[in-house]
C-alpha cells in the first residue's frame, strides 16, 4: 500500500536534562497529532524514548503534521518518507514496516547533517529533493519572522474558520483593536503568499500520489 511516514527525533536527546519530562512531552504531543489526525495506519507512537512515529496512506496529510511538529514545544528532526506500507496486520510502529518507513528513517538521519530540519525521501525516482528544497523556502521564512507572527499563523492554521477578531482575542489584543491588529500582522507577515505556496505543495503531493498509483 502507498503510504507517507513521518519520523521525528527530538534534537540533543541525550543531554535532556529530564529525561522523565520529555517522555511525558512526547507522549502529550503523540495524543496531540492523534486526536488531530485520525486516519492514521500506525498513529504516532514513541520509539526509543525520543523519537516518534507515524504512518498515513495519503501523501497530503503530511504537510499539517508537519506544522504541528515544528510547532511544537520539542526541537527536532522530521524525517518524510514516500514508499510502501508493508504490515497492513499491524498499527504498532515497533512492528511496523516498509520502503515509506526506511525512508523516513534516512531522510531523518540526512535532516540531522544538513541545514534542513525537515527532510524528505523516497524511491529513485520520487522528487525528494524538489520537497525539501520547496519546503526550506517555505519554512521558516514564510512562517513569521517575528514572535508575534509566528503566533499568529499558529494560530490561523489551527483555527481557519476563526475571524480575525477572534484570533485577535486569542492572542491578548483588546477586542477593540483584535480586528486591525490581526490585519495588519497579516500583511505584514505574508499570509497570503504562504497560503499560496501552501496550496501549490499540497496539490503537489496529490498529484505524485496519483502518478505513483498509475505507474
């Protein structure tokens, strides 16, 4: 089955000061992609104390998970992989195999000696490179280049039928000024062309599903 895994190791693990507590932030943040992402063929588990795993059957649901993971409160390395689901028997991600989660595995491990905190891979053919280069464009820059803006399309992504108000509210602005406020973080942020960009991604990875399926 075509399948996308999404590996993500928590950066300098092993000088974590408390190892209890990011046991615990990980289990908080794997309830948290979870609950969000239900269509999961292995939902998100910890591997190894440090890391966590998940397995979904369609290429786009990659892209919202990564805004969760790299919004989260853990730093670390996100490894995609495009390829096939091979243990339809099983959700346990220590049980869990084929050419998709390999390739999470080496797009992870590619991740942590690059520049690159989000790497994808695949077969030969698959346009892995093109991805990740699209999503280093896209990521950080068009995330916000301050607190505040980075607040703001956190908050947008996870609310998108909020209205500004609303979001302004969400964010400590007096209801007065929530509405123009938001606006003009808006524009200033580029939420515009992100989405732009957003959207493009998306009905790329749509689309190489689709070939993949064909071919």
């Amino acid at each position: 089955m075509q399948a996308v895994a999404i590996s993500f190791d928590v950066k300098n693990s092993r000088t974590f000061p408390h190892k209890e507590e990011l046991l615990q932030t990980l289990r908080t943040l794997a309830e948290q992609l979870n609950d969000q992402f239900k269509d999961a063929l292995v939902p998100f588990q910890i591997k190894s104390g440090d890391s966590l795993l998940g397995v979904f059957q369609s290429y786009p649901v990659c892209y919202p998970v990564l805004l969760e993971l790299v919004n989260s409160p853990l730093d670390g390395y996100v490894g995609v992989g495009f390829g096939q689901y091979e243990t339809l028997s099983t959700t346990e991600a220590d049980e869990a195999n084929g050419s998709a989660i390999i390739f999470a595995f080496e797009a992870q491990e590619a991740a942590k000696k690059s520049d690159n905190q989000i790497v994808f891979a695949g077969p030969p053919y698959f346009p892995a490179a093109l991805l990740t280069g699209y999503v280093d464009m896209l990521y950080p820059a068009y995330f916000g280049k301050t607190d505040r803006q980075v607040e703001l399309h956190t908050l947008m992504d996870r609310f998108p039928d909020a209205t500004y108000e609303e979001i302004g509210l969400k964010m400590g602005f007096q209801e007065k000024d929530a509405r123009i406020n938001v606006a003009k973080l808006v524009a200033r942020s580029q939420r515009k062309q992100r989405k732009q960009l957003e959207t493009a991604f998306i009905q790329a990875l749509e689309q190489l599903q689709v070939w993949e399926a064909i071919g």
